[in-house]
C-alpha cells in the first residue's frame, strides 16, 4: 500500500493511452488505494455484449465495436469508479467532451518501443493481429496523441517507473488536483518522492 488515501471529494479518476500502458494494472492499484471499483471499459463491453473483442470486430467491423464503446462510456463516466478505458476512445468528439466533462482525465504515457515490445501477438487486441505492433503503434499515436493532449488534465510519463512510483506519483497529482478543485486534499502524508528512486521494469 502506497499511502493511506481517503477520498474527501469526488474524485473519480479516467486513465487514457494507448494499449498496453498500463490502464488497467495501474487502475487496478488506483482504485485499492481511493476505495473505489475499478471499471475497464473493454470488460465493460464484453460483458454487455456477451462476446469478446475480437468478435465484436469480426462481426460490427470497428465503427460498430466505437458505438459500443461510446454507450458504454456514457454509462459509466462520472460514477464513483476508477474508469480504465480503451486506447481509442479518445477518437469520437462526443467521448472526448464527456471525458473534458468529468476530470480528472490521466494519460499514461510510454515509449512505442516498450508498448510493443509488450503487446506484440497478442491476439486479443484485434488492431494489431497479423501486424507489426510498432508500425502500428506509430499510426495510432500520429492520429491519438492529439486528442490525448487535448483530454488529459495529467501526463504520466512512466519511462522506467514501476507500477509502485506510477501509482504514487498519480496519487500525488489527485491531491493537487483535488486542492485545485474543491479546497481540500486526499488524507494522505506526501512525503518526498523521488521518481529515480524507482527506476524498475513495471
């Protein structure tokens, strides 16, 4: 455990990027630390379809897998849940607009080389089944990276940051976040925390 963290406000924390950032490994963290469910979107998704990813793709194509999405969104945003979503939600206006809506939004950001390194063959992410992963990483970072600026209230730049220091600096940006926003902070004693102190593969 990180810190002792008790929410005094709404704090309901989205977490973007693209896929294997760590959405949901920190998510799962995030929401232990806060006292709160954690919500991934594509589970989400798959639950309520009733089939997986992949299968939604094969059998909507990708713009019906987005409607999907976007319901699912709109459903659960805003509720007292941590809220891992997928990497491309990001892509339609009126997803962005409820993410601008609920903050805080944090972008978990890592190098395309290490994300590939990391999801090459796996044959649950349907963007890049048969492809090269970096390439396609590339692709999708020239056309997400635009709106993950323009969603986050926070970057993440995790570089070698383990899961431990991803999480406490996160923590550390909430209680700034939430000073900002409602004159009062997450109980927690800060500490000094020094990144480079943790320099592990997450």
């Amino acid at each position: 455990m990180v810190d002792s963290v008790k929410i005094q406000s709404e704090v309901y924390p989205v977490l973007i990027g693209l896929m294997g950032c760590g959405k949901t490994s920190i998510g799962k963290l995030l929401s232990k630390e806060l006292g709160l469910k954690l919500v991934d979107l594509d589970h989400y998704i798959v639950e309520k379809a009733g089939k997986t990813i992949p299968e939604i793709f094969a059998e909507q194509g990708e713009e019906g897998f987005r409607d999907l999405e976007s319901e699912a969104l709109a459903e659960v945003i805003g509720k007292p849940v941590v809220l891992s979503t997928g990497g491309g939600a990001v892509m339609r206006a009126e997803n962005r607009a409820l993410m601008e809506a609920h903050a805080p939004v944090i972008w978990l950001k890592s190098s395309l080389e290490f994300l590939a390194n990391r999801i090459q063959g796996d044959k649950n992410r349907p963007l890049i089944v048969g492809r090269d992963a970096l390439t396609t990483l590339q692709q999708l970072a020239e056309i997400r990276y635009p709106y993950y600026t323009q969603c986050a209230d926070y970057i993440l730049h995790r570089g070698k940051l383990n899961k431990a220091a991803s999480l406490k600096a996160v923590l550390e940006y909430l209680r700034s976040w939430q000073y900002e926003q409602h004159g009062d902070a997450l109980s927690a004693d800060k500490g000094t925390y020094n990144p480079l102190d943790v320099i592990e593969p997450f």
